[in-house]
C-alpha cells in the first residue's frame, strides 16, 4: 500500500494537506525526482464523492482501498 503522503483532496483535508484543483494532473519534486499525480474521483457511499491527486504510482484500486480503509 501506498504511503498516506501519497493522496491529497482537493479542498478538503487528507493527511493534513488541502489542494486546489489542479487540473487532470501536476508535477512537484520529491526528493530531487519529478512526481506527477493524477486527479481521480472516489465515492464513498457513507459520507463523501470526492476527488484527490494519486501520486502516479499509485492503481486506482490501492486509492480507494485506502479511502475505504480496506487492508
């Protein structure tokens, strides 16, 4: 599973991090390496449909296992 560092929600708050749109994707450094992350948009039936920047490496299936707090 990813790191937590890896997802951040646009105009909310996940691990302390708020973002505004972006865009479909940007690009920051992380220890002198080019990043991307993606926008992905993930429901979550109980509280939310929000979307979130996934650090590129990171499936579709991994974000949303992480905000269903599935293992």
């Amino acid at each position: 599973m990813a790191k937590q560092a890896r997802f951040l929600c646009i105009g909310g708050f996940l691990n302390g991090s708020a973002v505004k749109d972006q865009g479909e994707s940007f690009e920051c450094i992380e220890k002198s390496k080019k990043v991307t992350y993606r926008k992905l948009e993930i429901f979550h039936p109980d509280s939310w449909d929000d979307f979130y920047y996934v650090c590129e490496n990171t499936t579709d299936k991994q974000a949303r296992n992480w905000v269903y707090d599935v293992e």
